[in-house]
C-alpha cells in the first residue's frame, strides 16, 4: 500500500499542474478514476470491464453510457495487470498507457493497443552485463517472480550470461504476494529459498522482481534470520531491476534494513519535482470522499483507526483524524520525494495530456480548412486509434543505473587465476568454477583468468613468474669470457711451445737425431702443429661471413697436413728398413720425391673435399634460438653436415692408416725409429676425435665450438708431446746420445 499511495498523488499532482496551465487544454479540465484490482487477475479483468458498462452497474459486454468513457486508461504497476489489463481493453480499441513492465504480448492487437512508459528490458539487460562485468562479478545467484514475467526474464538472460562469461550458482523464485497470500505461507516457501541464497558461495544475487519484491525479501530478513543469525550476517550484495519498488507493512516499519546495505538498483529515470512535497504536505484526507484502500493506507500507516467511536475508545486504539501529516512518517514506510515508478504515473499523464493537445489541435486545423465536425464524431475520434497515434509519438523517458562505487566487491566462484596461471575446468561445476594450473615451463600468461598459456617467440624466454617474455641475450664464445681465456689462452700457449721446439730443430738441423727422420718432414709437421694451434682463434669471437667459411675448411686442410706428414714419416721408416737389406731394390725409393709426393696427395684430397664444400653448400652465420632457454646463441651454420663429416672422416681415415702402418713398423730396427711413438700419438688423436662426435652433437650453442676448439687443441698436444718431447729430451738435456756412434750401437743392438 505505501507506493501505491504515492502513485495516486503523483497522478493527482501532474493533473492538478496541467489543469492549473491555461495553455495547455483550454477549455478542457483532466480528470481520473482509481480502479482497485487489489492485484488479482479476476478483479483486473473486472476493473477493465466496467470501464465500458453503465455507472454504478455492471453489465459485461454491453456499452450505453459513453458520455463517461474514459479516454485512455493508465495501468500498472505489475506485469500482470499490465497484461491482464490489455486483454480486455484492446478489445474495445481502448488507448492504454502502462507504467508498469510489460513482457511481449500475446496478439498483435494488444501489442499495438498501449504504450508503454516502462523502459525495455534490453536496456537493462545491457545495464546488468554492465555492472557484472564492471566488478568481475562472474559467480552470481539469481531470484526471479513465480509467474511469467519471471520466467521470460530467466529464458532471455541466463543464455546472455553465458555468452558474458557469467554462470549462476543457483536459479530460485519467490512467490507473488497478493490478496489470498498469508504471511506464514510465505515464510515456509521463502525459508527453502533462503537457504540456498544464503549457504551458497556467491555474494552477489541478482534480484528481478516487481513492486512487491523488497516486501519478500523484508519478510526473510526479519523472520528467518532468527532461526541461524550467522547466515543470515553473510554479506550479500542484492543487485535488483527497476521493476522492484520499495514496499513496507505496518508491522515491519521498525524493522532494521541491514540486509539492503550496499545494494545496487537500477533505477527509472526521475527528476526533482517541484513542489511535489509542498503537495504531499498540504494533502489532507478528506473522510467523506476518500476511498477505501486509502483510508487502509492511512491506518496502518499512522497505526489509527477511524473505526472508533467516542463512547466505545480503547486506551490502546488511536482514532484517525485525516490531518496527520505525511512527512512526520519514517522513510521505511513513506517515501516524500517523488520515485520512480510515481515519476513514470507524472510523465504518463503528460503524454497524454500532449496527445490530447495535438488531436485538439488537429481538429481546430480540420475546422480552420472550412470543414465542420460535430461534437458526437469528435467524441468518437476519442474512441479510435486516431488519439493513440498521437499518444504514440510522445516520448517518455529512459532509465538510469543508480551504482555504490565505494569499495568493490569480490563474488567469483574460486579465485582468479593470476599470471602465470592457466584455468583448468572442474569436472561436474559450472564453467565459472576452475582450477588454476601454472603455466608449462616456457609458456606464459600475461592476463588474469585465461584459457591456456602460449609460448614466448623464439627471440623471447618466459621470466620467473612465466607472466611476461623478456628478450633473450645474443650471445657466443667470446674472448672475454672465462671459457674463452682459457681455450684462447692455451692455443696461443702450445704454439709458443711448437715454435720453440722448431727453433730447436733448426737449431739443430745437423745433428743426428734430427737427420735421422727426414727433418723436412719434422719442420712440416711443426708448422702443421703450430697452424692448428692459431686456427683455434677462428672459432673465437662473434661469427661472421668470412670467419664462417675459414674455420672449418682451415682445420681440416691443416690436420690433413698433419697427419699426411706423419703418414709419410712411418712410411719411410719402413721403406727405410727394406732399403737396408741386401740386394734390395727399394733404394730407390727412400728420398724426397716420395715425401712430397704422400703429402700433396694426401692434402690435394682434403683440399678438393673443402672446395665441393664451399661451392655446393658453405657455412654461414647463424643464430641458434632454440637451444638456450634465456639465450640467443650466434653461430656458424655448418651448412652441409654431410661434407662436414667428410672432412672429419678423411683425416679419421688417415689417422687410422697412420697408427696401423707405425704399429707395424714400431719395432723395426732402424736409427731413431720413431713409429712407436707415431703409434701412440696416433692412438691419441683417434681416441680424441672418436670422443669428440658424440660430445659435440650433445651440446648446443657456444659449447659446441668449446668441445670442437678443445678437440684441436688436445689432438695437436697428443702429436706434439708424443713425437717430439723425446727428441727435445734427448737434444736439449742429453747431448750426449745425439752422435752416430751411439746410435750404431742402438742399431745394431736391436738387429
């Protein structure tokens, strides 16, 4: 009844101001008549019918007093009388204009029969979305009405909830409270409700009801909250549509309202009216004329009666005066500024008071062209859709969403995942309800609550937290470093140490030792040695074009040199030896022509290998992204692997014939026959480059040019040390055996 109230007076305060306006309907006075339908659809359709039967009787059907038709009809405030309402009076062609929501109408009759000043759904489907989306409320509840109403705003929002990414815990209704309704009726089918609202893990509800919607849930509150105080304290943030008005009962006006603290609303659209309190509070209640669902208002409202006689009073009854005033009642039971709903009943009347004034202004225009209508046809224009056409042009006003931008709260299912996380879907739950996993190693998240974790781009690597792609270093074996140093370092080293022991072999270069293995070939060998110690720099430094195609095929042809001198040193120790016996015609072949001919060919070869390298497929500059998790590294791209180790291959196989012919040759007796050492220098240089394959394809990057660097360094140590450290130990600390007599007697002591 409190709203209810206030409708009436705003209707009577936008009459009264268009009636007091000479300019508006001259010659024209607006009045009204209240029909109660007390909300049930019998007394609606009743209500509607005797809008077209005789005053004071009530005859279905049958129309004989349309001197006092009215000439449109204003309903509401429910969804039901709106439609109910419609049926009949669509019938009759009736203008109709509904301050109340409506939902679509079941014939097109009724459809193009009123207007509606409710705003449309749509907008607030739009404004919910808003809202939920605004506050990450993804975890909601949802109360609807027990009727139609309820039941289309459930079909057409839950799917668009969906599609928002937004689930509901739970779908419950209310019942509608009307005239047959008892209050511990309502008790007992909310108390199952109640529960679920409140025992659910959502904090937010949201709430679609009508007029009567905060009544229901005023009647929870206060009587359910006393079976478990606790549920009832959790904090719940209601979220209701503008259909919803506040509505109070005597018995609850001292009721607390905790239970609305931090709810939203959407609002109608309302404006400060002027002079509206003023009116409110010079109203009195006339007692003669007054109807009777107003004197109900005013007795439970100031808690009086205006049954009472003097001589029959009760100490505990107050009589009703009707000069109570208004504003001295709390806010909970009557509202002095003018609501929404009250506000769409003023704009309602203004439109129609708009409509009348342009169909009287069109009929004066039909006049002034000199045509004559007579007052029975202008009264029947009231009758036809003419004056509804004109209703229809008239624009009412928008709603607007009325937000507690304080503090926001939080209503998730779980959790948001965070960065670095990915959500993961729980069997058996609503899609809203996820678990959150972290990302694999290499793929992140940069955003909240996504649905899978990507890779970082090859020039890119995942930091910690995996929630952001940080740019990787470019990087490569650099002089600098400590790896560098010491590889560098150890190069430049051992050929210091090579060219040493060169200067003592030509130092001297006519001593027997020195003469007694084709010194030739030794200083060949020595400058090979030397050369692959400085050809280890090219595998320093950051790569490019031209150091790209010079280390590979400068190791390879150096190494052939190497190992074709060393070759050639145990051949002639055996040709050596066969020259030596009697009536032998291998004399002819122990000299020099044989040693360069050994190592032409067997350089010519490796260089022809080399050459087919760089003209098919050449090494270039490369940059290797996959390999390092935080690195790029720059590298030289071998270009043909096949012709790679075919280099490698060669000088294998001509260190396999190496160590074979000196094994053979080891004990040959022969002055200085070094093939023993030969042998095992050879055994040294195939165990480091048999070790060398699978090393070098098990690591990436800077490593492999460490592993490749190292290699050359430790064959070319085995070759040196192994052949020619004796030699250095004989020359430099034992002069003494470096004559040819002792080596005679070496000779002919192992003969």
């Amino acid at each position: 009844m409190t709203p209810i109230y206030q409708h009436i007076l705003a209707l009577e305060f936008a009459i009264k101001e268009i009636n007091r306006n000479p300019h508006f309907l001259p010659n024209h006075t607006l009045g009204f008549q209240i029909y109660n339908t007390y909300f049930m659809t019998s007394w609606t359709y009743r209500a509607s019918l005797e809008l077209f039967s005789t005053k004071a009787q009530f005859i279905p059907n049958y129309n004989s007093d349309k001197q006092h038709r009215p000439i449109a009809v204003l309903g509401g405030p429910t969804t039901e009388v709106c439609l109910h309402m419609a049926t009949i009076l669509s019938l009759y062609k009736m203008p109709q204009i509904m301050y109340g929501s409506t939902t679509e109408s079941n014939t097109k009759t009724e459809a193009v029969s009123y207007q509606q000043m409710f705003p449309s759904m749509d907008h607030q489907y739009k404004g919910i979305f808003l809202l939920l989306l605004h506050f990450r409320w993804t975890w909601i509840g949802i109360l609807s009405l027990k009727n139609d109403s309820g039941e289309k705003f459930i079909q057409d929002l839950v799917p668009m909830l969906v599609q928002k990414g937004i689930c509901s815990d739970f779908i419950e209704t209310f019942p509608i409270i009307d005239d047959s309704s008892s209050i511990i009726e309502l008790v007992e089918m909310g108390l199952e409700m109640y529960m679920v609202v409140m025992k659910s893990t959502v904090n937010v509800v949201l709430v679609h009801g009508e007029i009567y919607g905060i009544l229901v849930l005023r009647l929870l509150s206060t009587n359910l909250k006393i079976e478990d105080a606790s549920l009832w304290r959790k904090n719940k943030i209601w979220v209701m549509t503008a259909e919803m008005d506040f509505t109070s009962l005597p018995f609850l006006r001292n009721s607390d309202l905790v239970f609305l603290h931090g709810a939203l609303s959407f609002a109608i659209h309302t404006e400060k009216m002027l002079g509206f309190q003023q009116f409110v509070q010079m109203r009195k209640l006339n007692l003669e004329e007054e109807i009777s669902f107003i004197k109900l208002f005013w007795e439970s409202a100031f808690q009086c009666s205006f049954s009472i006689s003097v001589m029959n009073e009760d100490k505990n009854d107050v009589p009703c005066t009707g000069k109570e005033k208004l504003e001295d009642l709390p806010t909970s039971v009557f509202e002095m500024d003018m609501t929404g709903h009250s506000y769409s009943i003023y704009n309602a009347i203004y439109v129609m008071a708009h409509a009348l004034h342009d169909f009287h202004s069109s009929m004066m225009e039909y006049r002034a062209r000199g045509l004559t209508i007579s007052k029975g046809t202008e009264t029947k224009h009231y009758d036809t859709p003419l004056l509804y056409y004109y209703l229809k042009n008239c624009q009412s006003k928008t709603f607007s969403s009325v937000l507690l931008e304080q503090v926001q709260p939080i209503s998730l299912c779980n959790s948001k995942c965070h960065l670095g996380y990915t959500r993961s879907k729980i069997e058996g739950k609503p899609f809203c309800c996820y678990d959150c996993l972290q990302c694999p190693y290499g793929k992140i998240s940069s955003q909240i609550d996504v649905d899978d974790c990507f890779q970082c781009p090859q020039d890119q690597y995942a930091n910690m937290k995996q929630d952001l792609c940080l740019p990787k270093i470019a990087t490569f074996l650099m002089y600098e470093e400590t790896l560098g140093i010491v590889l560098s370092s150890s190069a430049l080293f051992f050929s210091l140490v090579t060219s040493g022991i060169l200067w003592i072999f030509i130092k001297h270069q006519d001593t027997p030792i020195v003469k007694a293995n084709n010194r030739n070939l030794t200083y060949a060998l020595l400058i090979a040695l030397f050369l692959s110690f400085l050809c280890c720099l090219l595998f320093l430094g950051k790569p490019d074009k031209v150091t790209c195609l010079l280390r590979q095929t400068t190791f390879g042809i150096i190494f052939s040199v190497a190992i074709s001198s060393v070759l050639a040193k145990t051949i002639i120790v055996i040709f050596a030896f066969m020259a030596t016996k009697p009536g032998s015609k291998m004399t002819g072949w122990v000299g020099k022509r044989l040693t360069v001919s050994i190592l032409l060919c067997c350089t010519l070869i490796q260089g022809f290998i080399c050459i087919v390298w760089l003209t098919t497929s050449p090494p270039f500059p490369d940059a290797d992204m996959s390999s390092g998790s935080k690195e790029i590294f720059l590298q030289c791209n071998e270009g043909s692997v096949y012709m790679f180790y075919c280099v490698l291959g060669y000088m294998g196989f001509l260190a396999i014939i190496s160590f074979i012919v000196a094994f053979l040759a080891r004990k040959l007796p022969d002055v200085f026959n070094e093939a023993k050492f030969i042998t095992f220098s050879m055994l040294v240089f195939c165990s480091v480059w048999l070790s060398f394959v699978p090393t070098y394809l098990s690591t990436k990057g800077k490593y492999m040019v460490a592993v490749e660097i190292f290699s050359i360094i430790a064959s070319s140590v085995g070759l040196l040390v192994c052949i020619f450290f004796p030699k250095c130990y004989i020359i430099v600390l034992r002069p003494s055996l470096n004559n040819k007599e002792h080596l005679r007697k070496q000779t002919h002591r192992k003969t």
